[in-house]
C-alpha cells in the first residue's frame, strides 16, 4: 500500500473534515500532506502541488516561511501563552500598536478572536452592546447584503447568505434584512462596474431609511463576496454604504476576513 493511501485510511477511520460531505471521500478521499514550502505542498509519496488556494485563502506568505517560523520558535520560548483577561504580554501590546498604526483614525483599540466566525460574532455583539448601552435596546436586527458570507457559527450563519450553509440550521437563526449585492455579476450588458454598483446602492438606502431604528449594524464583505463565487464589486458602493450608514446613524462591520491586510491589491 502506497504511503498515501494508508493514510488516507487513517484519516477517514478518524476524521470528520469541514464543509465536506464525507461520503465524497469514498469516491475522491482527500490529499494527505506531509510538508510544505513555498507555495509546493507534498504528499506522502512525494508528488508536489502548488497550493493554488492559498490553503483556503489565509496563507499569504508561503508555507514553512523561514521568518514566521522563526518568529514563532522565539516567541514559544519565552512565552507560549497567557490569558488576556487581567494579564497583558509584550507580543499583543507591540501587534496592537503596530495595526493601530495602520488603521484610520478612530480604530484605535484592538480585540482578538481566534478565527474568522468568532471575529464576526464579536463584532455583531459589540455593537447590540454598544445601542443597549445607549438606551435603544430596540436595535436587534442586521442588514445583511445577497449572497454574502460571514462563517459557520450561528451569528456569523444568520447574517450570510448563502443557502447551502445556513439552510438546514434556519430555525436556530437571526433573521437579517436581506438587501440585493452590488455584485457586477448582474449588471446589465453595456453597464459599467461603476454605474451598477452605484446604482445598487439605491435599495440599501430604501433598507436603512425603513429600518434604521430597529437595526445595529449593516454588515458586508468588503469588494468580493468570496464563498458567494469570488463575485466582487466596484469600490464606490463601500464609499456610499459608508455614508449612508453615517447618515441612518447605523453601525457598518467590514468583513475582511477573505479581504484584509492586502488581498485585493
Ligand atoms: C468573509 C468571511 N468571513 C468569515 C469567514 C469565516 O472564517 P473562519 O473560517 O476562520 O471561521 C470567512 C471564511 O471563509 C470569510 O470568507
């Protein structure tokens, strides 16, 4: 037996694998990977693959890059962990100063999730607290843009979109206010990127204009509704949602999971 294929069977006697239907895995069992360097992963047998997906997007610096791998080693000597609640540690204090240093005025504190869904929960609860702490505990509800994702955890589930995640869980979630995306998939023959997403910002504004007592937050994807297909759309719809959110005086979450710390160029 190929190295390869016992393992693939220790995998599958043991494993459940995310977003996976397992029963695809007796037709197309899933590649074990032994190392990675650079963009090449291999297999137990040897063969290379070039991580075209980036390992589901989140790998912007190549595997096993020697700098991280350093940093990390460093860092695990002197200190592996210490909770945050009531102690604090030079790692976190030098990261937060230095993303505060990148990010626009006003984003000035930083808090940490340990993934993409809990980050989205964090930010959903923020701001309910935030209105509850200013009296207008009325505010309960997200907009939420078509076709949009946002994680597999119930909060992060309820305000996506995308109906082969949330489908079978509907009855445990939130309901958002669903409004039409600014994906330039959908404009019209002859219209630019530019005139459609302008012109898309019309129902947002009907939404909020409607809702905006009863609502938190409007939450999106920043440029491209990445589960939802890679569909993306034209800057100006974030300049006018951001105004309008001002205006209806509604909280706006830039979901950049897919999208921050350079992604999009
Ligand atoms: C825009 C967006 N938000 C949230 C998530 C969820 O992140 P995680 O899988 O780390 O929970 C994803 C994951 O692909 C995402 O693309």
């Amino acid at each position: 037996m190929s190295a390869n294929r016992d393992f693939i069977r220790r995998d599958l006697a043991v494993v459940w694998h995310p977003c996976t239907q397992m029963k695809d895995h007796e037709q197309m069992p899933p590649i074990p990977i032994r190392h990675g360097e650079g963009v090449y992963l291999e297999d137990f047998d040897g063969n290379r693959y070039i991580d075209a997906v980036s390992s589901w997007w989140v790998n912007l610096f190549g595997h096993g890059n020697p700098r991280i791998r350093a940093a990390i080693q460093q860092q695990a000597e002197k200190l592996e962990h210490v909770i945050l609640a009531g102690f604090t540690h030079e790692a976190v204090v030098d990261l937060s100063e230095r993303l505060v240093a990148l990010t626009p005025a006003g984003l000035d504190k930083c808090f940490y999730a340990d993934n993409g869904s809990s980050a989205v929960e964090v930010a959903l609860k923020m701001s309910f607290h935030y209105w509850r702490n200013r009296g207008q505990a009325a505010r309960r509800r997200f907009v939420n843009l078509a076709n949009s994702y946002h994680g597999e955890t119930l909060g992060a589930l309820a305000v996506g979109d995308v109906g082969l995640y949330k489908q079978t869980y509907a009855d445990l979630l939130l309901e958002p206010i669903t409004v039409p995306s600014p994906d330039c998939f959908h404009r019209e023959p002859g219209e630019s990127w530019r005139d459609y997403s302008e012109r898309m910002v019309a129902p947002m504004e009907e939404t909020l204009a409607r809702h905006a007592d009863e609502v938190c937050a409007v939450i999106l994807e920043p440029l491209v509704q990445a589960a939802g297909g890679m569909r993306m759309y034209h800057p100006v719809y974030l300049s006018r949602v951001r105004e309008l959110c001002d205006r209806y005086q509604v909280h706006l979450i830039a979901d950049e999971i897919c999208t921050g710390f350079g992604r999009t160029g």
